[in-house]
C-alpha cells in the first residue's frame, strides 16, 4: 500500500513571494505518477502539476514547479510569483503506473492537504 | 465542453436514511471514480467504475455501493446513514486509454456535501 505524507498543515507566503509545499510518499513501486492538485475554497479539485517517476526532469508549469528526489521519495511543490488567486488546499497524491496495473488502476491515493493562504 | 457534474450539491439526511449522489462525467469519459473527503480522514478513494464494472473498490464497509449506466454517469449509494458519513463526495471522471497508452487526466466535479443529522 502507498501512503502521502504532507507534513506543513498550514502555510502562509506574501503576494509575489516564492513558497515550497513538502510532500513525501512511501511505496515499493518503481513506475507511479504523482501528482499536485489544488482546491480552492470553491472546492473544486484542479490538477496543477504531474511527475512521471521513470522521468528524472522535473516537471514544470508557468509557475509551477516541482522537485522530485525518487531516492528519497520526496516531491516538493514550488510555487513562484505567489498571486492572491492561489490561496487553496493544496494536495500531494500517488497513482500507481497505468501499465503496471494492467490499465486499470486510476486510484489516486492523496496527502492530508496543505492549507496555503497569499496574503496582500 | 462540459465538465463533471454532480448532483445534489448539497444534502442533508437523518440516521439510519439511505442517500443516492449523481455523477455525469466529461462527454466521451468512460472511467468514473469516487471519493470521500474529511476533516478527518482526507481524501479517501471509494470506488472505479468503468464500462458499468467496478474495477477498484477502496476500504468502505458494504453500506456503500455504486453502479454506472451504459451512459457513464454514476450513482453511489450510501444505505443506514452514520454520522460519521458526514462527508464531501467528489467524483472524478478520466478518459480511458489502451495498455501501453500515457496517463489521462483526472477531472473532478464540484461534489456533494452530505450532513447527517
């Protein structure tokens, strides 16, 4: 079984600041997905960012980054140029790789969340 | 084109009452999955339904069920409600791809709040 572990309940970062949400995962699979969804306070769940595992690039999204240390099971969320319209539960979840489940696996196993507010 | 839709947004029951959510995915997506999300617990999978099959379930006990229609759109049922069950449900619909095919997006709905009394 894989588990998220997302260990910061809370942030808070200023307008235009930089700010870096930690996420750690357990698992004896060797090909997953892991992904950075985000929910605002309209609940509803919007992926920001994904990593493929067997890729050692670190995906990016305009201001999205992510740092991804498959050895230490670690895959932080950078995100840049912080705007108010980011304030959101952020999560952190693990898929296990579509061909190594026959195709058929679309579960996604999430973190507890990080709550981020953008203060003005 | 239209995203996931779920209905009732919000519903509030008693107890020991039954409850059915609605879920239609995005037109042309055949993989339907469900969620409960808590203050508690957090996000937890329920259930993968794809061409009308369950093909994942989650660790749920067997008052919650599900089905999907020819249609793709999803039902899940909760029967003798708990307070406990108190919960929002998210579902989430994806596209499915052959084996060997890249992963495919995961769309959620906006949920269902459900309060039990």
């Amino acid at each position: 079984a894989q588990t998220v572990t997302q260990s910061q309940p809370e942030m808070s970062v200023q307008e235009a600041e930089t700010v870096t949400l930690s996420c750690t995962y357990d698992t004896s699979e060797s090909n997953y997905y892991l992904f950075w969804y985000k929910q605002p306070p309209s609940r509803q769940m919007i992926l920001v960012i994904r990593q493929e595992a067997y890729k050692q690039q670190n995906a990016t999204e305009n201001r999205f980054s992510v740092n991804f240390q498959k050895a230490a099971k670690s895959f932080s969320l950078k995100i840049s140029d912080s705007q108010l319209g980011d304030t959101a539960m952020y999560f952190c979840a693990f898929m296990k790789h579509l061909l190594d489940s026959g195709g058929s696996n679309y579960k996604l196993t999430f973190g507890k969340g990080t709550l981020l507010t953008v203060n003005p | 084109k239209a995203g996931v839709t779920q209905t009732p947004r919000y519903l509030i029951k008693t107890r020991g009452q039954q409850v059915t959510l609605s879920c239609s995915p995005i037109s042309g997506h055949r993989s339907v999955s469900w969620y409960q999300q808590t203050p508690g617990q957090g996000l937890q999978f329920l259930f993968e339904y794809f061409s009308e099959t369950q093909r994942n379930k989650g660790n749920f006990p067997g008052r919650f069920s599900g089905r999907q229609f020819s249609n793709s759109r999803s039902e899940m049922n909760v029967s003798t409600l708990e307070l406990g069950d108190s919960a929002l449900y998210l579902c989430a619909s994806s596209l499915v791809v052959s084996l060997g095919g890249s992963y495919n997006e995961q769309f959620f709905g906006p949920g269902t709040r459900l309060t039990v009394l």
